[in-house]
C-alpha cells in the first residue's frame, strides 16, 4: 500500500558519504531550498565537506552568480554530523558511498532501523542493482535509484531508476525533488517492469557500445529517452531494463 501524508512533502534530506559527489548534493539541495544533513565518518571529513560547499558558493558570488546573502543562507541550511542518527528525520536520504554492494547493504540496514517508515532511501550507484539493495531493508518500496554526475551541482543529468517493488508515489516525490533541484524530467514509459535487475539508461547505452550489445537491445528502452542521458538533457526515470 502506497503511503501517501504530509511527511513525503520533502524539506530535510540526508546525505551518507561527504567526499565530492556528497558535498556536491549537498550544495545542490541547499540552494534549492532543503534543509540538509551530511553524515561523515570523521569530524575531519564533514568540516571538509562544508569547507567544499563554502569554498564551491564563494566561487559563485565572485562571479555574481548568487549574493553573499544567498550564500550564507545556503550555508546555513547545510550542517554535517558524524552520527547516523540525526538522519531520523530526513523525509529523502541519498546514500554516496563506496561503491560495494555489501557496504551499501550494510548501511541500508541501518537507515532502515533509524529512519522513519516513510522515508525513502536512495543510492547515487550507477552499476549495482538497485533490487538488491531494496530487499535488504524492509521498506523495498521506498527505494530507487537516483544517481547524479559530477559535478552535481553543475550537471542537469539525474537518472532515477525504480525498481519492480518501487512505488508510485516514491517516484512521484523524487521527480519532483529533481524538479526542484533544477533538473529536467525525462521519464520512459516503456521499461520492462517484470525484469528484476536495475540499470541507469547511461549504463546500458555504454554497455550497448561494447561486446555483447544484444542483451540491452531486449530492454524496451525509447531512443528519445536514451538520447537525452548520452547528451545529458534532463532527468532520466528508468525503470528495470535488462
């Protein structure tokens, strides 16, 4: 049953990994109007994190791209922590990680049992199988896929991929978080929902350009929707191509 209430209007989302496609996230949603929590490993690591952030914004007002006023403003809306817990209440938490599957499992499990049940889980992978990550916890509808490029702050490309189990509203909310992140909404519409793995159409465009092309021509993946993640025009859904 789909979960449909207030909470799923997002206004804080959490981050898990500051290195530089986190802070880039982080910066990103700031800008955009969400209050922003960044969770580090080290103290170190999440002052790093803000001083990208600080440095990436004082950039910007050098070339009055944005005002002092809205750099601090962004500033303020984007804190760092090294403890998982003061993600409870983030309505969206994206994981940006090391890509491994079992750590990405492992750490899944843990938001699952801190998080709230509405909170959907996103992974910024590009090459794992978002399914797998989805049924390792015990929401596995409140799961996709949302995987930026770097530098997300700068790129309008953002592929979100949803798996069999993903639900609608889940998909609903993420399109409109990218929507107001500035991206562009592409979605297709002919995804192969019965398959069971989940790929990114940049992913499965690369692999259509090496040996063994013919298994993602078995995918119903539109050439409009393809074209537009090569040339990096907007927001891609994917749903389950294989």
């Amino acid at each position: 049953m789909s979960i449909k209430s207030e909470f799923m209007s997002i206004k804080s989302v959490g981050i898990v990994g500051s290195g530089v496609m986190g802070a880039g996230i982080a910066e990103l949603a700031g800008k955009a109007g969400f209050d922003v929590v960044v969770r580090s490993r080290s103290q170190s690591a999440a002052d790093a994190c803000l001083a990208k952030v600080a440095k990436s914004l004082a950039r910007q007002v050098d070339k009055d791209k944005i005002s002092a006023a809205e750099r601090d403003a962004v500033l303020a809306r984007v804190r760092a922590v090294t403890d998982l817990g003061e993600l409870e209440y983030c309505q969206l938490v994206i994981e940006s990680v090391v890509e491994d599957l079992g750590a990405k499992k492992h750490l899944f499990t843990q938001l699952d049992g801190i998080c709230a049940t509405e909170t959907i889980l996103a992974t910024n992978t590009s090459t794992l199988p978002v399914l797998e990550l989805a049924v390792s916890v015990s929401r596995a509808d409140r799961v996709c896929g949302m995987h930026f490029f770097n530098p997300a702050p700068v790129m309008k490309l953002v592929e979100i991929v949803r798996t069999v189990v993903t639900e609608q509203d889940v998909v609903d909310d993420i399109e409109a978080f990218a929507q107001k992140l500035g991206k562009v909404d592409v979605t297709d519409a002919n995804a192969d929902r019965a398959s069971g793995s989940s790929w990114t159409v940049t992913g499965a465009v690369t692999a259509a350009a090496q040996p063994g092309a013919g298994r993602v021509l078995r995918g119903d993946l539109s050439v409009l929707t393809a074209d537009d993640a090569v040339v990096g025009r907007g927001t891609v859904v994917v749903q389950s191509v294989s």
